[in-house]
C-alpha cells in the first residue's frame, strides 16, 4: 500500500509539473507544506486520545474445583451467582466463591464429551429473573450440535432437567470444530449461535462458505417471542435470499469458539481458531446489518488458504481486526470479553482474550481509529474460556486446573508474572 500511495503522489506532482511548468514548483511545494501542516494539525487529537500505557494486569482465583470448565458467566438476575459449565454435562454454581454441592443442570447422560464437544455454554435471556427459563448448547450423543431451553423448578438453584425443550439440531460430520457459543444480542435480544465448520481439517466440504447449511457460521435467532420452535428476525442479513439459510448472520468462520459481546457498545467480538498458521479476532461493529464473510476457508486471517495464493476474498469478505501467528508461538485463541467493570478504571473497554495453548493473556483496544494490542500477562493455564460475573470482572478459566481466576488490574509494584511451565495436558481444543 505505501508502495502505491508513492506512486500515486509521484504522479500527482509530475502532472501539476507538466501542467503548469517549472514555475509553479513552488507553489506546488508551499502546497505540500501547508498541506503537512495541516495534516499533523488533524491527526493531534487522535494521537492525544491514545491511552499513554496498557495497565499491568494480575489474576486472583475465585472458584476452584470445577472439571474441564467451558464457560463462566452468570444470569443477569441480581443474584451474584457464578455459573460454570463442566464440559461433561453439568453447569456449577458458585456462591460467594464456594461451589455448590448439587449442579444447577446434569444432563451428562445427554452429552458426549470430550475433546471439542461436550456441554459448551450457557446463555440466560434478557430479564431472566422473571422468566426462569435458559438455553444450552452441547453435543449430544448422536454427535449433533444442540441448542435447547431448560427451566428452573421452585428452587432457583436448580433447574429441571426433564424440562428440555430442543430448538435447533444441526448434524455433525466430524469430531472437531464445533464452536459453540450462545450469547444473546445486548441491544436486539436476539440469540447468537456460534457455529464451526464441521471439523477435520482445512474446511474439506466448504462449509463455511456454503450458504445452504448452518456449519461454519455465526446464527442470529429469536427465541424469546414464543414463536415455536424459534422464529427468524426478518432483519436477518439475508432474508428472502433463497440460497442461504435465513438464519445465518455471519459466514466464513472456522470455528468461532468464544466470542461476545461488548456490554456497554453492542460491538461483537469473535475469535476463530486458526488452521495451522494463523489465529485471529474479528470485530464487527453494533451498527452492522450482519451478512459480513469472515473469509475462511479462502482466507486464513489474512493469509490465502484455499487456493494457497492468488485467493479472491468472498463477497461482503470482513478481514481480521488482528492476526497471531504460529510462528509466534501462538496455539489456539480463546476469543475473551471487554472489560466493562465497576473495579478497574484501567482496563476499561480493553478486550482481554488469549491462548489456550501458551496460556498468554492479552488485550486489545481501539485509540484513535487505530486497533492495538499486547501481551498483558503470561500465565501457565490451558485458558478454555473468558467470562463475567455480574459486576463485571473479567474472569478466566483454566481448563486443565479447574480454576476461575478474576483479572485485576495490578499495582505497579506487582511481583513479577509467573515464568511460563511446559504444558503438560494434550491441546485438546486444537485440531
Ligand atoms: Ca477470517
């Protein structure tokens, strides 16, 4: 690009040259230099907003004792309960840092664990204190992705595991890649259903670009109208277009398997784990109409995959706000939260995502109409997942320990981030 504006500007001059002679070089130059002037005037704002320094950032364990934590999040009800979901089939209350003895839901002998499937995530609608109703994702026996709304009974700590009502099932081709997210819009209210492309290896049936099936996508549904099984927002991108799926809001993704929404902004994050070079976050603006193509299999981040050069990006193609590459030791992404916390004014709006296999933990921010990002922690955990309690702190899970950690932002004088340990667990999320 820097080679072609060159160009462009040394075009520009040797016209005006030609035009108006050697006499007007000078004018011209005056020209450029108020033109600099001017230039630097405008970029001062936006070079002052960007924040002076990213915060250094700590990590305090909340909760201990899960198996294979997936996810952690909590229902928006007032009632600060964590709840952690076990991929084996069970979601884990936490109370004040203490699990509960008995689970919130145990539907084990629905859920074919482990590797990528499993139980994957929770998700309480909007006002669910007065509902009482929640939806799951998880792979089931028959090794379909289901998506199904359970209820709680009298107790609020217990949910009625007999009282499943299944949504969506989409078949499965493979063992992998199975996404995986639920997370219901900020703004609309509508569910978000994240989808990988079926799995094995390289997208071989195309699937995330395949308009026809739900594989490799990010789905948009209105669960809560009442209407049965669920019905489709008729501002859904691609409504009326009979060769896609109407149900599809975004395509083109691997395997999207954390992504969320910025509480206070709407903006969605995603991160969509990487084939074999490159891992990759994408961001997609509230005001967005939905229908963008995050590029795979054409595209690895940044990078031609399927043809390995020479691709042209799809319709509609929405590139990676930021890339990480393997060859820097980057595993599999774990796509995280923005903070939005009452606690930790420095970590405000920063998006904290990270590895699952380097157990790194980064952030990124957005100054000046310029994405930025940096290595904030180094941390030895398998990092399946990033969540948030009520008041907004941002936790993490460390799948190999079962432990929650909530990240904080740390005095300056904190001791010194623990020294990276060899990992001892296989990369079970990374295939
Ligand atoms: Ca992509």
């Amino acid at each position: 690009m820097l080679l072609a504006g060159d160009q462009t500007d040394f075009r520009w001059e040797f016209q005006m040259n030609d035009r108006f002679g050697l006499a007007r070089r000078k004018d011209v130059a005056w020209v450029l230099v108020a033109a600099l002037v001017l230039g630097l005037l405008a970029a001062g704002p936006a070079l002052a907003a960007e924040p002076a320094s990213w915060p250094e950032v700590a990590v305090t364990k909340v909760v201990g004792g899960i198996q294979r934590p997936v996810h952690v999040t909590h229902a928006g009800d007032g009632s600060n309960r964590l709840f952690v979901v076990e991929q084996a089939g069970r979601i884990m209350l936490a109370k004040n840092g203490a699990v509960q003895p008995v689970p919130f839901l145990d539907i084990r002998e629905r859920v074919l664990c482990c590797g990528e499937r499993g139980l994957l995530s929770v998700a309480f609608p909007p006002n669910y204190a007065a509902k009482g109703w929640f939806y799951v994702y998880y792979i089931d026996k028959e090794n379909r992705s289901v998506v199904a709304r359970f209820r709680v009974g009298a107790d609020s700590d217990l949910a009625d595991a007999a009282s499943e009502e299944i949504l969506l099932t989409v078949p499965q081709p493979y063992v992998n890649h199975k996404g995986g997210q639920l997370a219901f819009g900020p703004v609309d209210g509508y569910l978000y259903i994240g989808l990988g492309d079926g799995g094995s290896a390289g997208d071989p049936g195309n699937r995330a670009q395949d308009p026809a099936q739900l594989l490799g996508k990010i789905l948009r549904i209105d669960v809560e109208s009442g209407a049965q099984p669920y019905a489709v927002p008729t501002d859904n991108p691609y409504v009326g277009d009979t060769t896609y799926r109407p149900e599809i809001w975004a395509l083109g993704l691997r395997n999207p398997w954390r992504f969320s929404f910025d509480r206070l902004t709407g903006d969605l994050y995603i991160g969509d784990v990487g084939q074999s070079a490159y891992e990759e976050i994408d961001f997609q603006a509230t005001t967005s109409a939905g229908g963008e193509n995050y590029g795979w299999r054409i595209l690895e981040a940044l990078h031609c995959y399927s043809p390995s050069a020479g691709c042209v990006p799809p319709e509609r193609y929405a590139p990676p706000v930021i890339e990480h590459a393997h060859a820097e030791q980057w595993v599999s992404i774990t796509g995280g939260v923005v903070y939005r916390g009452r606690d930790h004014a420095s970590l405000q709006g920063i998006y904290l995502y990270g590895d699952y296999g380097n157990g790194d933990i980064w952030g990124l921010r957005r100054a000046g109409g310029q994405w930025a990002n940096t290595r904030l922690l180094v941390t030895n955990y398998n990092i399946s997942t990033f969540g948030e309690d009520e008041r907004g702190t941002v936790l993490v899970a460390d799948y190999a320990t079962g432990d929650i950690y909530a990240i904080t932002a740390a005095a300056p004088t904190a001791t010194p981030a623990p020294t990276r340990l060899p990992l001892l667990l296989p990369l079970i999320l990374k295939h």
